[in-house]
C-alpha cells in the first residue's frame, strides 16, 4: 500500500514538472492607466490559449520601466514614452528594448452642464489649471469662479496633462486633487463652476466634454473616439508595451493578440481608442 | 507533579514575559523607523535622484532655493538679474530639449556624443540653465555645476507650498497640511463630542431598557461600515447639501470632512462614555435621590463627575481616530492643499496626502522622506493630545 502511495505521488510530481515545463508564462507591469486593458486581453488571451497564464500588476508607468530594468516584469506597461533617461539606464546596463503602441487613450476636459462654454483653446487651458484664469467671464462665459478639479500627484494622467496641456507649468495650488477618475466626474456634475479632465470613457452623459483648440482657435475639436484616432483631438497619447528583445519569442503572439482585429476590439469596448 | 505545575507557571510566565517585550520592540522599532527616515528629509535635494542643475560658468549666479527653481520652471521668472546675475534672458536646457534639438544619428545610436553636444551648447549659451545627471556631461564639463541648497527646516514647516512632484527641483512645504488636518480634526471633535456625550447619557440613564436594546446596536453598526463608504456618502450626499445650504462654488469642504469625521468617531465615543457612564454606583445614585436631588441634578452633578476618566478615554480615541483616518477625508474634503481661512474652504489633510502620494514615491528618494517627515508630524500631534489628557486626568486624582 506504502509503496502505491509513494509512486503515485512520484507520479503526480514527474507529471506536474512535465507540464509546467510546457506552460508559458509572464507578467506585465506598470501603468494603472493601461492596467485595466491588459487584464481584459490577458484573460481573453488565456482563455484562447490555455497554456500560457498572465500576471497582470499596476504601480504605475514609472513602476513598470524600472522592474523592466531590474528583471521582476516581462513586459512594462505604460502610458507615456521611455524617457531619454531611462533609455540611457537601458543602455547602460546593455539591454535591447522593444517599443509597441498597443492602444491610444484620449483625455476630455469636462465642465459642468450648466456651464455655457464649449470650447476652449490649449492657452486658456493652461491659465486656467494654473490659475492664471480664474472667472468663467475671462473665457466667454457667465461671472463665476472656476474650480479646478486634478487627479492625484501620483498619477500618469495627471503628468500628462500637465506636460501636453499645461505646458510643463504646475497646477494651481487650489486645484482640487482626487483620488479618483469617478470622483472628478461626480464632483463636476454637482459643481457649477468646475472643469477637470478625465480619460474620454469616463465622460458620460452627467457632464459636458469641451472641444479643445491646439491652434489659437482656428479649429475646435470635438473629443470622440473617431477624431482621436485620426489624431485631429490634440490631448490623446499613445499606450506602450516594452520588453526586452532577449524574450521576445515568448512575448510576441501576445503582442501580436493585442494588434489583432478581436483585440482591437477589446480596445474599443473599454473605451480607449483603437489604433485601426 | 509539583515540578511540572512550577514548569507550567514559568513557562506562562516567559511566554507573558515575551510577548509584551515584543510588543514593545515593535513599537519602538516603528517609532525609530518613522523618524529615521522622516528626518532624513532634511539632508536631502529637493532635487531628485542624480540630477545636477548647471549653468555656463561665466553665470556669476551661485545657488538657487527650490522655489527659484520652480518659478525658473514654471516661466514666472525669465532673467537672471532677479537672481542677481546679469541682466540675460534665462534658456531652460534638459533633456527634453537636447531630444527636440538634435536628432537621433547626431546623438549616436548609444548616445555617444550627446555629452560632448550638451557641454557645446551650454558654452555657446551664456544664459543657460541645464538640468542632467552627472552622467549626461563630458568628464571635462566646461560649466559650472549649481549647488541645490537642501530642504530647510524653515521651508519645511513654514512653507505654503506643496508641490512634491514638481520637476526638476520639489517643493515640500507642510504648512497648509498641518493647518488643514487641525482644521479637519477639531471641526469634528467640536461636532462629535457634545452629540456623543448626551447620547451616551441618554442611553445609559434616561431610555428604558426595550430602547436601548435597539439603539445600541445600531450604533455599534456605524463602527462596521468601510471608511470608503462614508467617503463615497460624505461625496455623493454631504458635499452636494454644504454647496447649496452655504451657497458656495464647491461643496467639497473641511466642514465636510469634519461631518463626516463626526460620524464616524460617533460609535467609539457613545460606546465608551455609556460602558463609563454605567458603572457609577446605584449606591451612589441612590444616596442623591435620596436626599432630594433631581434626576437631572443626580447626571450632573454625581454621575458625570463620576465617569469623567471613562468619558475623556471616549474622546480621546475619537480624536485619535478623527486624526488619523485617510480614505473618508480624502473623498469629501477636495485635498487643495491651499491655508484654510475657514471651514467653507478646500483642505489636504496630512494622512491623506500621505495615502494619495505613498504608493507613487520612489522608495528611499525625497518624496519619500517627505512623506515620512509628514507622519512624525501627525504622531506628535496625537502625541500632545494624549499628552494633554493625561495631565487632565492626573489633574483629577489629585483633587
């Protein structure tokens, strides 16, 4: 009986070592902002693939590109380009990276619905969220304060809108940080003078997205999924994948998953913006 | 059999013994953590990482504060001569520029040349100001490197602005978040004590027995609900009503967190003073009833002198966790981190600036420190308060 037992479970470990050997697997790390995409094409991945399983983790863009240099992720993702200093860390420690743009992501700046403003130029935009600008009647509409609503310091939206839209310039001091992407939605949607900005698939019917000029008011464009992919709405970004080229056999179907038509999809239905 | 039971009891012993020694340990290890990396702000650049700010060295300029920096930065000062050098237009160099300026083959495909291309144009550039690592430039840099004096404690505590991740060089100026979290913190002591207190009272010495069996558990239900909960009531419900009640242009307040705050340290403070409340003699209640006193006279003037140290334990693990709690303030009180002027007016409270920024702060780096720094503010606040009550209580045995 003792020895039945004992091959069985010499067995059972022979067979999980055998299988394990077969099943690929990696994790992915970095941006919260491209966090909740990648779970999405990793469980849509995995469940296509059986044998290949995912870890997908958040931290942030930053987070991400330095476990990518230190080796504790596979893939960084990540919601703004490798800056030129990390590429030189890259350089340094000699390893070959490979970029991918899997998605883009477009931000609306949101008012309340009662507001009568529109649209606003880049200018405007960066008097008002560093508090040049501090009445709605400086920029065409009614004599009311202006609230300034931001996302947290510690976010990757918040860099980019400061670095696209404010032009590098610090927010003002009496901008209203939030924890949250929902709480600037519902905050502007009960706050008459408020304007914040959000990623364009949370901007729902309970405010109102403004069209945003890049070229001191000739054009206005409307934030929309079609202009963003044409690349006419100015606040959009690309989403990226990095890896090491070392392991990019393992790395590549999933990649090539992600640019596909189904995965594209998936983009799409998330609400950031397709690339096709 | 003696033998094994006198085992037993040292063993008991050693194990009590341990435990207490452990707790302890852990607790001044935490202490010992918290302020050695706190105070190690203050030997800090504002300056993240291996950043150097440089300028050509014909600039008679020696030193720049963190705030010159920033205004540098943020375009609000252009020249020179407002740092007492000459009167010569200031031209920002990082990075970011040596991208735009030269092209990828002039840089090299490992950035070979780009040292040699940065030392040229700061050179060239008599009004330069650069900002690279050390390893950006060419060992035989022809400029001069710009020392960062380090955070002051100074700007630490008396400055207005909290700009931690304002590049190249941040801003930590706590003044606005200590303000802020007192602020929060004593609105909602001045709500939640006076409400407690009668409730308790109410509870313990007027509502019969059937009433009390419904309230009390209901009151202990406030203490189960997730803190996010209330945060997301205080945002949904709260800030809506301020807004319109007060007529203001946003309803997220510091009378808002301190409402909120209320509620929560509600359930600890009629808990507790009731459980005090109720161990007043019946001997003694009896003897002033019995010589003619009220019932109200009997609560005032024998029954809360009585329970005093219980009610004032009540309130100080209300304050405590007023003090201390993140997640509800961080949703209700807009987290501008500007010097309140009023309970109408946005503020950024210390624990939640701690919870928004901790996650993204490189570990070990400034921001970091910062933060850290923050948290021994905010333990010797809760410090002076059981300090204060302490006394109080010492106070009262003597009389």
């Amino acid at each position: 009986m003792k020895k039945y037992i004992l091959s069985t479970a010499v067995l059972l470990t022979l067979f999980s070592v055998f299988s394990y050997s077969q099943k690929i697997s990696f994790k992915i790390k970095g941006s919260d902002t491209v966090l909740p995409l990648s779970q999405l094409e990793a469980e849509q991945y995995m469940k296509n693939n059986s044998n290949t399983s995912i870890s997908v983790t958040g931290g942030g863009s930053g987070v991400g590109l330095s476990a990518l240099l230190s080796g504790t992720t596979d893939i960084a993702q990540s919601s703004r380009k490798m800056k030129i200093e990390e590429k030189q860390k890259m350089i340094d420690s000699g390893k070959a990276v490979k970029e991918v743009v899997i998605a883009k992501d477009a931000l609306s700046v949101i008012v309340n619905l009662g507001n009568k403003v529109s649209q606003l130029t880049r200018e405007q935009l960066e008097g008002i969220f560093t508090g040049k600008i501090s009445n709605w009647k400086e920029v065409g509409g009614e004599d009311l304060g202006i609230i300034v609503y931001s996302r947290e310091t510690s976010s990757g939206t918040y860099e980019f809108f400061k670095e696209h839209v404010l032009n590098k310039k610090n927010f003002a001091t009496s901008a209203l940080l939030m924890p949250a992407t929902g709480a600037i939605v519902q905050s502007v949607s009960q706050t008459k003078g408020a304007i914040g900005y959000v990623g364009l698939a949370y901007a729902d019917k309970s405010v109102k997205s403004l069209k945003v000029s890049y070229d001191k008011g000739v054009t206005f464009v409307d934030a929309n999924i079609a202009n963003a992919m044409n690349l006419t709405y100015p606040i959009t970004r690309p989403l990226y994948y990095y890896y090491l080229s070392s392991i990019e056999k393992t790395v590549k179907p999933f990649v090539d998953f992600i640019l596909s038509a189904e995965g594209q999809q998936i983009v799409r239905t998330e609400g950031y913006v397709p690339l096709k | 059999m003696k033998l094994f039971r006198k085992a037993v009891e040292k063993t008991t012993e050693s194990v009590l013994f341990l435990s207490s020694t452990v707790t302890t340990i852990a607790v001044l290890f935490i202490v010992y953590f918290l302020f050695s990396e706190g105070l190690g702000i203050f030997k800090s650049s504002p300056v993240e990482g291996t950043f150097i700010m440089v300028v050509n060295k014909v600039n008679p300029v020696v030193e720049l504060s963190a705030k010159e920096i920033k205004d540098i930065f943020n375009g609000d000062k252009t020249n020179w001569d407002q740092f007492g050098g000459k009167h010569d237009s200031i031209i920002l160099f990082t990075l970011t520029e040596v991208g735009d300026m030269f092209t990828e083959e002039e840089l090299g495909a490992n950035y070979e040349y780009m040292p040699s291309k940065i030392d040229s144009f700061i050179t060239a550039n008599p009004g330069v100001l650069g900002y690279f690592t050390k390893n950006n430039l060419p060992s035989d840099f022809q400029g001069k490197i710009l020392p960062i004096s380090n955070v002051s404690l100074k700007e630490f505590f008396l400055g207005r602005e909290w700009y931690p991740t304002s590049a190249p060089a941040a801003l930590y100026g706590t003044l606005p978040l200590v303000l802020g979290t007192l602020w929060v913190s004593i609105g909602a002591i001045l709500l939640a004590l006076p409400i407690g207190l009668i409730t308790s009272l109410y509870m313990a010495e007027i509502a019969n027995e059937k009433l009390r069996r419904i309230l009390k558990p209901l009151i202990e239900l406030l203490a189960g609900i997730p803190s996010v909960v209330y945060g997301f009531f205080g945002l949904v419900i709260l800030v809506p009503f301020i807004q319109k009640t007060f007529n203001l242009p946003v309803g997220e307040t510091a009378l808002a967190g301190s409402i909120i705050l209320a509620i929560m340290a509600l359930p600890t403070i009629i808990t507790i003073s009731e459980d005090a409340i109720r161990t007043t003699p019946v001997s003694l209640k009896e003897a002033s009833l019995a010589l003619g006193a009220t019932r109200w006279q009997t609560i005032v003037r024998v029954i809360l002198p009585y329970s005093r140290s219980g009610i004032i334990a009540a309130s100080i693990l209300g304050i405590g966790r007023a003090v201390g709690e993140t997640m509800a303030v961080l949703m209700v009180t807009g987290n501008a981190s500007v010097i309140p002027h009023s309970f109408l007016q946005p503020v950024r409270t210390i624990p939640a600036t701690i919870a928004a920024e901790l996650g993204e702060a490189p570990y070990g780096g400034v921001h970091f420190k910062a933060l850290f720094a923050l948290g021994i503010i905010l333990f010797l606040i809760t410090f002076t308060f059981n300090t204060l009550v302490e006394l109080a209580k010492a106070k009262k045995i003597k009389q």
